[in-house]
C-alpha cells in the first residue's frame, strides 16, 4: 500500500506524466467502447459496408487535416493567448470557407467521384463529405485551443463523449437497417457532441476587435509556414494511409478494404489516439522548454523510453493471441484479419513510438523537414500498389512490403529529431 502510495505522488509530482494519464484515462475508455461493442457491430454492418465507410474515413481524414490550412497546430506555440484565440478565429473561418468548396466539388460531381474512389455502387456516401469535414476539422481546432491552455479534462470528456454517441448511434441505425448509412452518420454526430464540450473554452476569451480581418491576415502572415508546408505534409501524410482502402479495394476487393479498415478500427485508430494523447502534451512540454536544450533532450529521451515500454507487451500479445482471438469475437466472417493484422503489427509498433515524437520538428520550426518525411512516406505507401500491378502478389504480401517499408520511413525520422533535439543543448 506504501508502495502505491509513493508511486502516485511521484506521478502528481510530474506534470508531464499526470497530463499525460489524464488524456490517455480517456482515450482508453473512449477507444473501449467501440472494441466492446465491436462485436455487435460487426453483425449488424458486413465488410462491404465496413469497406465503404473506411473509403469515406479515408476522404475525409484527408479533406479535414488542410480544411483550416494546419493553423490548428500553431494555437500551441503562439506567444500569447490573445494570438492564440485570433488563430482560433483565423482557422475557424479557413474550415468553414474551405467546407465551402467542397460541397461545390463533392455534391455535383458524386457520381464521377465515387469511380475514382472505387465506391460507384455508393456515390450518395459522398454528399455527407462537406459537412463532415466540417465538423472534424473543427474538432482538431478545438482540440489544439484546449491542449494550449492544458485543458486536458475537458478534451478527455470530449472524446468519452464522442465515443459513447458514435456507438450508440450506430447500434440504432444498424437495428434500424440503415446500412452503411449508419457508420457515417454516427460518426458525424458523435463528432458534433465532442465539439460542444470543447466550445466550452472560448468563454470569456473572444473580444470584438479580434474579429477585424486585418488582424487575422496578420496573424496569418506570422505563421503562414505552417499553411505553406504543413499543409502539404499533412495531405501526404493522409494520403499515406487513408488512401490505401480504395487502392486495396481497387487492387483486390471491397472486402479486402474491409478487413483492413476493421483491423484500423479495433487496433489502428486506438493505438492512434492513445498515441495523439501523448504527442499533445509532448507538443506543448517541447514549446516550453524549446529554449532550455538540456531540459528538452531529457523529455525527449524519457518520452521515447516511456513509449517502448509501454507498446511491448500489448504487441506481443496480439503477435500471439489475434488468429484464435479475433474471429470469436468479431465472427468468423472476420477470420481473414486476424491473419492480416500479424503483418501490420511491426508497423503499428513504430507508429506509436515515433509519432507523438515528431511532433518535436514542428515546434522546432522545421516544417519542411517534416513535409519531405512525409512524402517519402506516401511514396513507401504508394510501392506496393504499383507492385501489385505488374506481379500478381498475394494480399499478405502486399502488407509485409507496406508494413517494412514505412516503419524504415518512420525510424528514419526519429533519428532526425534525436539529432536535432542533441544539437539545440
């Protein structure tokens, strides 16, 4: 009992760690509720269905990341509040004007878009595009504007929140047969609810001047780096992933995009999020102590220990246990990911370890590092496609190459950020 007693009180000693449990207390309860009910989904919606939706997540994870130009990114390291709350303002009329162009691109030309999308079958899927990116683009916005003022509650509620509407909503229009209907409207629901929790915020803090556009241009101008070439990282960086369920429709079936989406959902898009949680309270930790080296290299390395730790033992017991695991929980139609996910495992490893890390390149200013990693990783993606199309490889082959490649890609930029966080003692 003392021994707990004194572990705790090292943990509400260090701010880094405790802002750190605070996020991730809820990214596991957030995460947990679809896993739980994974398994009553995956009854109601079959892998086509699942396939689509993971198009659309695809599209819209693509179109949401450059909706506010990634001024979102900037609302952590702003000089001061004020400029913080006019970024704020600035990404919110970006999104909305950009949501804008889409809806003029995605609801006129469905039709034509959903055969470059390998979902024709589907195109309706499509007109929900606009508003949705929309509503998660603002998400990101207003999660940034939290994690500046270490809100970090108010984001753990958010995304519990969101979690507990998005599977509700699903469920009863799954019993209700709306098909894959179902998943996006969920979705794009849940997300809404999230954002009025993190509104909560911005109380007090918007005043009358800080809406003249001539403010805004100039805090545009101040951080236009992150408009000119994190924008285009973050498109490659979309790109590298959530493109790959239409080129994997595309090079195989719909179902085999389904596999791979569900192996996203029930793995993926949870070591992700628990993954973010650590990258935005490292994010903010590396603006403050950007100008103390010393104190900024011992982060880095506890950060980085921290994360190795943590991944081994779940790796390793999803190395072992997914073949038997995954089809009695999801049902046997589900058997093939089991098999599927082994191959992507290494890379999930990597992923979790070096993303919440790199995030330390941009806080040092070096956005365009940043974009070429990036791009050389949408290019590492991009390989085994074009494989594909002149040797007729199997799909587990396709996923080795994918898997070994990015996770060089990813290994490769932590030691780029390891050298540039030892050079700035």
């Amino acid at each position: 009992m003392g021994l707990i007693k004194k572990y705790c009180g090292k943990i509400n000693k260090n701010e880094f760690v405790k802002n750190v449990l605070i996020l991730f207390s809820g990214a596991v309860v957030a995460q947990f509720l679809p896993i739980l009910f994974t398994p009553v989904l995956s009854r109601m919606y079959n892998p086509a269905a699942f396939g689509i939706f993971s198009v659309f997540v695809g599209i819209t994870n693509i179109t949401s990341q450059i909706a506010c130009l990634r001024y979102d990114y900037a609302l952590v390291v702003a000089e001061d509040d004020d400029e913080a709350t006019k970024l704020f303002l600035l990404s919110s009329v970006i999104t909305f004007m950009f949501s804008v162009i889409t809806a003029v691109i995605f609801i006129p030309f469905s039709s034509q878009l959903s055969v470059l999308f390998s979902i024709k079958e589907t195109p309706q899927a499509l007109l929900l595009v606009p508003l949705t990116t929309f509503i998660i683009s603002m998400t990101s916005v207003l999660n940034y504007y939290n994690v500046r003022f270490k809100n970090y509650k108010i984001i753990t509620s958010a995304n519990i929140i969101k979690s507990i509407f998005a599977v509700i909503i699903q469920i009863v229009l799954g019993l209700l047969h709306f098909g894959y209907w179902g998943l996006l409207l969920g979705q794009l629901i849940s997300y809404g609810f999230g954002n009025t929790r993190m509104l909560m915020a911005l109380k007090g803090k918007i005043h009358k001047e800080m809406l003249d556009i001539k403010i805004l241009l100039l805090v545009a101008g101040k951080y236009q780096n992150y408009a000119k070439f994190t924008v285009a990282s973050s498109v490659a960086n979309n790109l590298t992933y959530n493109l790959l369920p239409s080129l994997i429709t595309g090079a195989y079936s719909q179902n085999h995009a389904g596999y791979y989406g569900m192996i996203n959902r029930t793995l993926g898009l949870p070591l992700t999020l628990i993954s973010n949680t650590v990258s935005q309270v490292f994010m903010k930790q590396v603006s403050d102590e950007k100008t103390d080296g010393e104190k900024l290299a011992t982060t880095f390395k506890k950060v980085s220990k921290m994360l190795m730790l943590i991944s081994v033992i779940p790796f390793a017991l999803l190395f072992i246990f997914a073949e038997p695991v995954i089809p009695f929980v999801l049902g046997n139609e589900w058997a093939p990911a089991a098999k599927f996910l082994k191959y992507l495992i290494p890379l999930f490893a990597v992923r979790f370890v070096v993303g919440p890390i790199s995030s330390s390149a941009l806080v040092m200013q070096k956005q365009k590092a940043t974009m070429f990693w990036q791009f050389g990783l949408f290019l590492c993606a991009m390989i085994p496609s074009a494989i594909k199309l002149y040797f007729n490889i199997p799909f587990e082959t396709y996923l080795i190459i994918l898997s070994i490649l990015l996770s060089v890609g990813y290994l490769i930029f932590y030691r780029y950020c390891y050298n540039m966080i030892r050079k700035s003692k």
